[in-house]
C-alpha cells in the first residue's frame, strides 16, 4: 500500500531554549520545557523513523526549542540523511560555533533560517528575553556562512519593530543574506499572553511591507511566511514580496511532531491528533478529518469572502489562543472589527506599560 505523502514535518527536537521570545508560539514555553518530554536519543530516532516508514516526506524542518541545545543533534541528522529525507532547520543561532557549523556543513542542509527583530542589540534582545543575544547571533550566521551552509533570514514583525524594517534588512543583505522570511507575528502558544504587545496593525504591517518593497524589487527573495488575510492588506499591491497562506489540509501542509512524540497540524497548533506516533499509525492522523477537513470550518465573518477557501479566516491557530475558538478570524483581522476585542488589547497594552513604568 502507498504510503500518504506529506510535503513536511517540522521535528521539535527540544522543548528547551535558552532564549525566551515574546513571539515564541511553543505551547510550553512557560517552563522552558520542564514539563514536556523531550524524550532520549533513542525515542526521538524510532518517532523518526516510524514516521518516515509510514509517510512519504519531501523533507523536514528541524527545530525546537532550539535545536542545537541537543547534543545528540546529529544523530538525527545521519538518520534523517540515510533516508533521503531534505532537512532545513530553524534556530536562533546563538549557539553556533565555527566547530558546530564546520560539523554541519556536509550534511547538505538546505539553509538554517535565524531571526533577527531589529538591527540593534537593543530592539532584538527586547524581543528574545534577554541581553547578548544579538551579538550571539550574529556570530552565528557568521559561522554558518564561513563553513558554506546556506541562511535564510527572518524578521518577525512586530508593532515594536515594523518601522525598522528596512534596516534590519539592510543588515541581512550585509551579512550577505538574501533569503529572508517575512514573518508577521501571530500570537499562539507562548505569544498568546502578548497578542496587546506585539499583534501589529494592518498599519503597522503595511509600513513593515512597503519597506521591504526595495529589498525585494533588487536583489532579495522575501516571503511572508505567516498568512496574511487579503481583506487587511492587498497583497497584489506588494509584489514582489510571496505572501503564503494557511496550507493546513493542502499538499503543502507542514505537519508539527511535537517533543512529546505527538503530530499536530502545525507548530503553532497546541491540540495534538493522536497519541504518541510510536502508539498509533502515523498515516492515519495525517489522513483524518482533522487534517483534510481543517479548512471547512470558517468563521462566519468570512463566510462569502472570494478569499475563503484558501485564507480560511487566516491562522486558525493564533484565533483559538487568543479568542477561544475558530469561530472567530484571525486576531490580526479581528481587532480591526471587534470593539470589545480592540478595548481589550488597549487595556493590556496599558497595564503592560504601567508594569514597565513602576
């Protein structure tokens, strides 16, 4: 029998991270992890492998947490390579060596994406939790680049950063970078408990936008990673700029395995859709109706909508975090036509401020 086949699985090798994003959509990252199981090396290779032997997957994205807190890290990576399986990574860089990135360079990742959230140490490390990160990173990214292993960019963009970021882009392109990964913040997991503090405006996302217009008419591939409703910006309006969408339920979908050994539609969805995939048969979670009829479940606000079918109300995910339920759209739409919803945003948005300024 065929095996189903998944465009991607993002493995989250680690609930651990040593930074701490406002932005951070991990469910548990309020305890750093201590309370998810990240399983030994031995776990974490049969989950792997019992996935690979029931699905068919074009590549997979590591990440975490942070994956390179794994010391066991490049066991996966011979598994993953003896299998043929593509792998990108996602980490914040900060814990790349030039002896770590040397290590990984023949393993022929397609690139390692790094964030950065502004073009000072202040912006940034306001972002990730702490002082040093910037500078960390950016050793980083240098390490990967001297060893040859490609780096995608990212920017999560934020109502504290979108203004500044045309010179955070300024700075990828000087650190050679040209790939960048325009990700809107969407306030699931973590990120939830911030959605007053960082949930940009549709304002705010067009000045973010229009500054990454230059970048992308030059020499730079930008993509918004996160979905954007149309009905908040008009994205044929920024072109070049790629604007993805909710590919939940598509052959473009990024199934998430959580460090609990649990799939669930994406990583920043919380639910998982069975149990453990060294209890249940992979290729019948992937195939269930919580995968395939995801998208059929719109927000009445969006009912009508020529966009419908393939926004599906937007991120799903950052809805039932922030608002309860699916029901509703997208947070980002939502505060644009909820007066209660907006009041409510400006109230913790004061409190946060009152908290900052006693």
């Amino acid at each position: 029998m065929a095996r189903p086949k998944v465009y991607s699985v993002a493995i989250e090798v680690t609930a651990h991270c040593q930074q701490k994003c406002g932005y951070c959509y991990n469910a548990w990252r309020e305890d750093n992890g201590a309370g998810m199981e990240a399983g030994s090396a031995r776990k974490l290779l049969a989950r792997v492998t019992r996935l690979l032997e029931a699905i068919e997957v074009d590549h997979v994205t590591v990440t975490g947490g942070e994956p390179f807190a794994r010391k066991d890290l490049f066991e996966l990576l011979d598994l993953l390579r003896a299998h043929g399986v593509g792998i990108q990574m996602i980490s914040n860089g900060g814990l790349v060596t030039e002896a770590l990135a040397e290590r990984l360079a023949p393993y022929g990742i397609s690139y390692v994406q790094i964030t950065l959230d502004g073009p000072t140490a202040e912006l940034h490390d306001a972002h990730v939790g702490g002082d040093g990160h910037f500078d960390r990173t950016i050793a980083g990214i240098g390490a990967l680049r001297r060893a040859g292993v490609p780096v995608v960019g990212c920017i999560v963009v934020t109502r504290k950063n979108a203004a500044r970021v045309a010179e955070t882009l300024a700075l990828f392109h000087s650190l050679g970078i040209r790939q960048i990964a325009l990700s809107r913040f969407s306030p699931a997991g973590y990120a939830a408990r911030n959605a007053a503090e960082l949930l940009p405006s549709r304002d705010d996302l067009l000045v973010a936008f229009r500054q990454a217009l230059p970048f992308a008419r030059a020499d730079m591939s930008i993509m918004c990673t996160m979905p954007v409703p149309p009905c908040t910006v008009e994205v044929e309006e920024l072109l070049p700029i790629v604007f993805g969408n909710c590919a939940i339920g598509t052959s473009m979908q990024e199934l998430a395995l959580g460090p609990d050994g649990k799939l669930r539609n994406c990583t920043l969805h919380g639910a998982a859709l069975g149990g453990d995939v060294l209890d249940v048969d992979p290729a019948a979670v992937v195939t269930s109706a919580g995968v395939t009829e995801y998208k059929r479940t719109l927000p009445e606000f969006c009912v009508g909508c020529s966009h419908a079918s393939t926004c599906g109300g937007g991120c799903g995910a950052a809805s039932e975090w922030v608002l309860g339920t699916r029901s509703l759209p997208d947070p980002l739409v939502w505060q644009h036509v909820d007066d209660d919803f907006a009041a409510r945003l400006t109230r913790d948005r004061r409190r946060h401020l009152e908290v900052i300024h006693e």
